[in-house]
C-alpha cells in the first residue's frame, strides 16, 4: 500500500529545461520550459502559464515577453520567455528552479559565475529501501538542463567537458531530479568580463 502511495506520488515529477543569453551589463532574455505528465497532482495555482507569468512579473527588472501552454504526447509543456536587467534579480523569484545566482570578480578582471541549485526531499523513504529504489528509478527519468550563453570569451567550467563550448562560450549542465534531491548542485565558470563601449556610456551618465 506504502509503495503504491510513493509511486502514485513520483509520477507527479516535473522536467526542467532553461537557457539564458547573458549580456556584458548583466541584463539578458532567457528561455524556460517545464512539463508536466499526465495525471500529475500539482496544483494549477502552483504550476501553470498564469502563475508562473505572475510570479516572474511580480519582480521589478524582470518582464514576461512571451509565454506559452501546449500539450505533446499528453505531456503538458509550459514555455516562458524573459528579458531581465540584471541577471541577479533571478533569485528574487521564489522558486527552486532558479536557485541562487552569485557573479564575483577575480584578480586578472575575470568573472567568475556560480549558481547553486537544491531541491526538496519531500518525499520521506529513507526507512524504505524499496521505495528509496523505486524513488531514485522514477526521478532519474526527469532531466533538469541549464544552458547559458556568456558575452564574451569563456575560459573554464565545471560543466562536462562535452558541454562546455568555448568557440560559442556556451556551457549546459544536466541533472537528474534524483541527484537533485539529495544533494545541492553548484554550476561555476569562469568568462573575460569586458564592459566595452554599452558599460562605458552606462558608468559615464551615472557620474
């Protein structure tokens, strides 16, 4: 009976994709989707268009351009698309897909980029090896896939090395939800941080 709960329970599981274009202000667009399979038992006011569209709206700095709900295979996919001033403003949005967002500068002038990303356990099977196994079977379908594109020369990255493109200075990282649950995750790179003439003329005005 415990089982057929846990089941019932993962396959509610979400997937989750993410690109951001960053620029060399820190303002960017990025895409999302999320899908959600049948018989999912979230409820819409948590996951839809509308909440989703609402919640990035509520933050200053961050604006909805496009948003989209389709139905593929009897999964339903939500797609938002975003423009955002800073790309820090990220993490006044109160969800786990967007984790934390951290931008520090090193010695030579570089950028260093850090973002960690978590998600709750809220399923408790740790007295339950079989329904730990079943747990860890279910969420390892799910992929969470995070891609950015940096302005200008990247030079390192933790990401697998397969990809991480410095010709295109694209990096993606992939998890499964099950590893995700367990442990934080914490995505870094390292990009040549130049505020050309846009940075300049930005600064120059602020005087």
């Amino acid at each position: 009976m415990m089982l057929g709960i846990v089941l019932i329970s993962l396959l509610g599981c979400i997937e989750y994709r993410e690109e951001i274009w960053l620029e060399n202000d820190y303002s960017g667009t990025m895409m999302f989707e999320i899908s959600l399979p049948p018989h999912t038992s979230i409820d819409d006011e948590e996951i839809s268009e509308l909440s989703i569209v609402s919640l990035c709206d509520s933050i200053e700095g961050v604006t909805v351009t496009a948003s989209n709900t389709c139905m593929i295979d009897e999964i339903t996919w939500i797609q938002i698309h975003a423009e955002f001033d800073n790309i820090l403003l990220l993490n006044n949005i109160s969800n786990e897909w967007f984790g934390h967002i951290y931008l520090d500068i090193d010695e030579n002038g570089d950028h260093i980029y850090k973002r960690i990303i978590t998600m709750s356990d809220t399923i408790d099977t740790s007295d339950n090896q079989i329904g730990k196994v079943l747990k860890y079977a279910v969420f390892g379908q799910y992929s969470w896939i995070y891609t950015i594109h940096f302005p200008d020369k990247l030079y390192e990255s933790n990401a697998p090395l397969m990809r991480t493109d410095t010709l295109t200075n694209t990096v993606t990282w992939e998890y499964n939800l099950a590893s995700l649950i367990n442990d934080q995750k914490i995505m870094t790179s390292r990009y040549r941080y130049r505020k050309g003439l846009k940075g300049y003329l930005k600064n120059l005005f602020k005087r």
